[in-house]
C-alpha cells in the first residue's frame, strides 16, 4: 500500500468515526431496541412442537362434519383428509416423501384412515374444502381471544409454480405475460402474530375492500380496541367503521389529507390526534410491522410459494400455510403465557 493510500484510508475512517460521534450526540437515545425473550418456554415450545401439532390439529379436524352417504364408492372421512392436507403443509415434504409422517399418525390414533399420495392431491383440488379451511382457522385462533386486543391489516402474495399466464395486447398487437400469485389478506393479532381473519384473491386485487370484512370477522370473536394498518387503507368509512366497531383506528394520514369529517367524526378526531400527538400516534401504528412478522413467520417455516399447480389448490395451500401457522403459535402461547387450548368436540 502507498503512502498516498494510507493516507486517504486514514482520512475516510477519521470521517465516518466524526459522522458517528455526531449522530450520537443528537441522537443520544437512539438505540436499537431489544424485546424480553422467555428461552425456557420458547425452547419448550420448539422441541415438542411436532407431537402437540399432531394433536392440536386432530382435535380441530374432528370439528369437520362427514357429509352424508349418497351412492357409489364410500368416500374417505373428510377430517382425516384435512388432517392430511395440513400435515402435507406442516412437513414442507412433497406428496410421496410425507407418506411416512402420515403413517406415524395413523399409528398414534391421530386419524383413523390411511390415504395415499394421490388422495391427498387429489381432496386439495375440491373446492368445498376452501370453506371448511376459512371456519378451521377462526378456530385456530379463539384460544387467544382473551389475550389479543390489538389488530393488524394488510397483504402479501405467494408465489405458484406457475408463475406467468399469456394474454394478448390488442394495443401492441402481441402476446405478453403477467406474473401469477396468490394475494393473501389477513387480520393479525399484534401480540401473539395469531391470524384471526383471511380471505384469499388473485395477486391484482387492491387492498382496501377487505379491511371491513376482515375487522367484522375478528370482531366477532374478540375484544377489538386497536386496528392499525397502512395508508393503502386510508378512508372516511374505514376509521368510522373502527370506530363503530368499539376501536380506535391508526392509520396514518396522507400529506394532502385534510381533516373534513363529511359524516365521519372518526376522521376529524383521527385527523387532529395525527397532527398534534404525532409521537405517540406512531407508536400504535409502528405495531403494523408485526403482520410483516406474522407472513416472514409463514413464509419462511412453510414455504413463500405453493407446489400446487391447479387454482383451487393453491387457494387451499395458502389456507393451510395459515391454519398451520396458527396452531404453532398457539403452541408457543401454551408455554409462554399458560393458556389452554382445547379443540374437541
């Protein structure tokens, strides 16, 4: 190294260590913050995490009522087909490879039925298992109804194996393609990163029309005092609709926003709590990034994409990526906060 080198590595390190001494005596709180951990139950939770799971979901399965007997061959028992439908999801195993983890729970009493690979393909293909797996996973979540008062709203899309489909531009007069996912849209606990409510759509669907239904949803099962969601959201009915509903709405206003109610006091009381208690309205709306936690949490133990090729399927994998989500943190909330969770019939 020269010595005009030396000289100019000396200069940049002297010159970042003065940005970082500046920043600290602006700033001199500013530090990354740190949230409590309790290891033990954590470390509980994780290890015996597969064999509650297993029980868990056979006692939600069993809430799933067998259609009634018409004619022709005798059809599998549709709980244990769900059962097997979500445990195909919980492994992250292809069809084939999960077989083993099917036979281990027959053998413990979970299900009372074996099925093959092709059964369990072939049920993730029906549409009416799609509203069976919507009721299944509201349920998944009631056993932290008394904990969760704080909810979420947003989006985020899952990738499929078939990632673009053709359409032809009359415009440009060629054949172009467009990337393919599934959208999910969930409400989400801000505590515990339990999804209370979901509905599924292709990846071009806007946002704002699900965030009432999604709020209702949740709002029938729990004690809703805060919905908080990003500015995607933002409209007179939205923070009125909170409002009615018992909560109170953070979401953050645009820089052309102006606080004319037009029927929605909610808006002007939001509107001038924005503007006057900036700090503190931001602590309820920094929350929003636990939903961001709750799909990473998804998408990173079950997958950001789905295996299934058929449309149908890919909505009911997407489901059961969320009903097996919630089961773990329900697991995880046996051990850390002593709640019960009991899904029997």
């Amino acid at each position: 190294m020269t010595k005009r080198s030396k000289h100019k590595r000396r200069k940049v390190t002297t010159y970042l260590e003065d940005r970082r001494q500046l920043r600290m005596t602006q700033f001199p709180s500013d530090k990354r913050q740190t949230y409590a951990q309790n290891w033990k139950a954590y470390d509980d939770a994780q290890c015996g995490e597969q064999d509650t799971f297993l029980k868990l979901l056979s006692d939600l399965c069993r809430n799933v009522d067998q259609p009634a007997y018409d004619f022709g061959r005798p059809r599998l028992p549709l709980s244990d087909m769900v059962f097997a439908s979500a445990l195909k999801v919980y492994s992250t195993f292809s069809l084939r490879r999960f077989m083993s983890q099917m036979q281990k729970a027959v053998a413990e009493g979970h299900v009372d039925t074996f099925c093959s690979y092709s059964s369990v393909s072939n049920y993730m293909r029906k549409k009416e298992l799609t509203p069976i797996l919507y009721e299944l996973i509201k349920l998944s979540s009631l056993p932290l109804a008394s904990v969760e008062t704080t909810f979420g709203v947003d989006s985020s899309g899952f990738g499929t194996s078939s990632r673009f489909a053709r359409y032809f531009d009359f415009k440009h007069g060629k054949d172009k393609k467009y990337k393919k996912w599934v959208k999910a849209h969930i409400c989400c606990g801000l505590k515990t990163n339990v999804i209370t409510a979901v509905q599924l759509t292709d990846g071009d669907r806007p946002d704002h029309p699900y965030f009432q239904p999604l709020l209702e949803k949740t709002a029938q099962s729990f004690n809703l005092k805060e919905a908080v969601a990003d500015k995607a959201y933002l409209s007179r009915t939205n923070l009125q609709f909170v409002e009615d509903l018992g909560g109170k709405p953070f979401i953050p206003f645009k820089v052309n926003s102006r606080g004319l109610a037009i029927g929605a006091p909610a808006w002007n009381r939001m509107y001038h709590y924005f503007n006057l208690h900036r700090d503190d309205f931001m602590k309820h709306y920094h929350k929003r990034s636990n939903v961001e936690t709750a799909f990473h949490m998804i998408k990173t133990k079950f997958r950001e994409y789905v295996r299934s090729k058929d449309e149908t399927a890919q909505f009911n994998e997407v489901l059961l990526k969320i009903l097996c989500h919630n089961i773990c943190v329900v697991i995880q909330e046996i051990h850390e906060l002593g709640i019960r969770a009991d899904f029997s019939v």
